[in-house]
C-alpha cells in the first residue's frame, strides 16, 4: 500500500517523541500489505475498527489513533487524523465523517 499524509505522521512523531517507533512499525506494516477489503486490514493488523468509512488504527499500545481513508482500489492509505487517546475520545474527528 502506498502512504500518502507522511508529513502528519512526521510532525506528530515529533510532537509525540514516544510515537515515533509505533508509528515506524505501521507504516512498514502497512506499506508491505496490498490490502483489497477490510478484512485484509484486520487480518494484518488486528487493533483496527471501521466508522463510516474511516479506519481506526490503535498505535503503540492503544496510546495513540490513526485515521485513514484507504482506496483499496488504488492502494492508496490516507492518513486524516493522528490523535493521542484524549483526543481520539473527544470524538471531534467524526465530524468529517457525519456528513
């Protein structure tokens, strides 16, 4: 899969220091995945959940989430959001996906 938001996982590792090594692990699970369905996803990484079309990544131990909108189609991984666990709890973040 292809990782396009690399400049948000970035800056938020370098927000959050002890991001940084999960978020690592991620992105090279999910870069050496081809993930067709969610199924996939979850058969890859099994801390994972699905809200109205936004897939929910636990990271590092349920400390951080990621929010990606994925085109399996194209093999294509959006990252929307990376959020501490408070953050993630705020459910501010649904807001894009209500509409």
């Amino acid at each position: 899969m292809i990782i396009t938001g690399e400049q948000k996982l970035k800056r938020f590792s370098e927000e959050y220091h002890a991001a940084a090594t999960p978020l690592d692990r991620w992105r090279q699970s999910v870069s050496n995945s081809q993930w067709t369905n969610f199924f996939d996803v979850r058969q890859t990484l099994r801390s994972v959940d699905y809200y109205k079309g936004a897939v929910i990544f636990d990271i590092g131990g349920n400390k951080y989430r990621l929010i990606a909108n994925i085109n399996y189609r194209l093999g294509l991984v959006n990252v929307d959001y990376i959020l501490t666990h408070l953050q993630y709890s705020t459910n501010k973040w649904k807001r894009d996906y209500d509409n």
